[in-house]
C-alpha cells in the first residue's frame, strides 16, 4: 500500500476540485455575494437567466460586455491560489479534475490543464441558432455574426444561466464518486448542482471533504474539515502538504 500523505491521500489517489468565485476574488474579480450581492441593483438570478435575456437582451448583454471588458483590460491577474491549482495538476500522479464554476479565464492562464467550465466561459459566445460556440473578446451586440451559420444578432454568451443545465456533469459527477479527496474553494454553497457536489463525495463514502473558505459556508457540516482564510494561502500550503508526500 502506497504511502499516505498526511492528509491520508495516497499518491495515486483521486482528487477533485471545485472553485467559486472566492478563488477569483483576490484577482479583482468581484463575488455574487460580496457586499450587497446585487449588479446594478439586479439580483443575479434576475439578469443571467434565459428569460431575463428574452425579455431585456441590451441589458443583460451589458452585464456580460462589462464582465468581459474588465477580465481583458490586464489588471485581473491569477493570483497565487490558481498558481498553486495548475501546480498540483501539472505534479499530481494521479487523476485530477478541476470543476470551476467561474466564468473567467486565470485557471487557464495559471496552467490549469484538466479544467472543466461548469457554467462555461464569459471569452466565449454561443449561436442560438446553430449551437455553435466561439471565442470571443468583443461586445457582444444585436449585430454580431456567427461565423458558423451567419446568422445575425443570435449569439449569447456562452455561460449558463440560472434554470439551464450546467456543462460537463456526467464527469463530474463520475470524478467525485470515485474521489480520494475533494476540494470546494471559494464557494458559497448557494447554486446547485455545484453545492451538492459534497454529497455525492459524502454518499460514496470514500473521498475525504475539505472547504476552504473565508468562513464555513452553509454547507460546512458536510465537510470532513475547514481551511480558513484567504485562498492565496489556504490553498497553496495544502498543495505543498500534497506535493510534499509523493
Ligand atoms: C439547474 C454563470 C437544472 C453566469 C452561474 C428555481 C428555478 C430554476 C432553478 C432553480 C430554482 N431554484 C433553485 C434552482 C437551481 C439554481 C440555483 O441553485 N439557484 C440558487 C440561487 C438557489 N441552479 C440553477 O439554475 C443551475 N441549473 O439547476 O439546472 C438541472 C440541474 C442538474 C441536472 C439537470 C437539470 C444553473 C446555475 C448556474 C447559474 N450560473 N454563473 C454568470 O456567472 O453570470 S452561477 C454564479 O453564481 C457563479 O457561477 C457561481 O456559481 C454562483 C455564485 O456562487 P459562488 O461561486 O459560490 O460565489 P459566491 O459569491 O456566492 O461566494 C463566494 C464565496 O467565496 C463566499 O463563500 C466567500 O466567503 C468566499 N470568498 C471570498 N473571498 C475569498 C473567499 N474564499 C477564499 N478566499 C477568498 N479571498
């Protein structure tokens, strides 16, 4: 039997990860339920789901031009948390899944390689006609065209909005059954399916729970343990806790 590292992880061990926006907040990136928890007086809920989008196109593609604007304006750096993530995936021996439910791009630009997107990506757009997907780091408006179908004023951004289906859950949700160890950084525990990832951990009975936060989410009972504090210590001192065992 391998070694266990003093999280009791063994080398070949399964570990899954999910962030939120906490993970981000340290790069500038604003929480959902920071202060007030409202954009421009809207809640959330209010302005990223489809009927929103239906019924207020301008506005809610504002809320995305002005998300993607700022990611791209270059002061929204990762910061040490997304460094210390792409480390363990580029160390670790075993299987590694990464699941963010951030629409930004610092897992990328940190290194992070086995990445899935849950509530996909504000550097992307979507056709509502033809489904297909691009990047894109423009505003979206009525005008733009699908380089697919050219169809005009019909791309949306290709996030997931409250009430649709998140990407990539077979996987996920396969990864955390079979997880040695599982990680939430950074998130409220507030959206589902993203907040009963712990459960599915918990029912297969095998994968260790850790929450790595501020302070214990709703959803801290569920946990084996708590990392409380900034995710730009937390994080990089458990990924050297890891590292330093294989
Ligand atoms: C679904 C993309 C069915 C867009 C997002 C009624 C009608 C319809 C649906 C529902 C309903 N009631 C409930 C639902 C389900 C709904 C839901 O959960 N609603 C909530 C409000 C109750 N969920 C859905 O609709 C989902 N789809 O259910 O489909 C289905 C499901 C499965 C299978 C088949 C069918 C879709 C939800 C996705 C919505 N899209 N994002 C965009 O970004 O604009 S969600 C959005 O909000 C984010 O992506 C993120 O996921 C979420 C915010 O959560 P967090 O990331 O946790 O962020 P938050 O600000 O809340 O917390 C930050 C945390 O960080 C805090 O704890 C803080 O303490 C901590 N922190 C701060 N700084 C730091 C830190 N930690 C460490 N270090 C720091 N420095």
């Amino acid at each position: 039997m391998p070694e266990t590292s003093a999280l009791r992880i063994p080398p070949d061990g399964r570990i899954v990860v999910l962030t939120g926006a906490g993970i981000s907040a340290e790069s500038g990136v604003p929480t959902f339920r920071g202060a007030d928890g409202l954009w421009e007086g809207h809640r959330v809920e209010d302005v990223a789901t489809p009927e929103a989008f239906a019924r207020q196109p301008e506005l809610v593609q504002r809320f995305y031009n002005e998300r993607r604007r700022k990611l791209l304006a270059g002061d929204i750096q990762p910061n040490a948390a997304h460094a210390a993530l792409a480390e363990l995936d580029a160390n670790w021996p075993g299987e590694f899944l990464l699941v963010t439910q951030n629409i930004d791009d610092l897992h990328e630009r940190a290194g992070s390689r086995r990445l899935l997107h849950m509530h996909g990506e504000l550097l992307k757009a979507r056709c509502s006609d033809c489904g297909a997907v691009h990047r894109w780091q423009d505003d979206l408006t009525a005008e733009a065209v699908c380089s697919g179908c050219q169809a005009g004023g019909r791309l949306r951004p290709h996030v997931v909005w409250f009430g649709e289906v998140p990407i990539g859950l077979e996987e996920s949700f396969a990864a955390l059954a079979s997880a040695d160890l599982f990680l939430a950084i950074g998130t409220s525990g507030n959206v589902y399916p993203a907040a009963g990832f712990v459960d599915v951990v918990r029912q297969a009975g095998r994968g260790r729970a850790i929450e790595m936060n501020l302070e214990a989410t709703v959803a801290a009972g569920w946990f084996d343990e708590q990392r409380i504090g900034p995710a730009t210590q937390t994080v990089p001192a458990l990924v050297a806790e890891l590292l330093a065992e294989i």
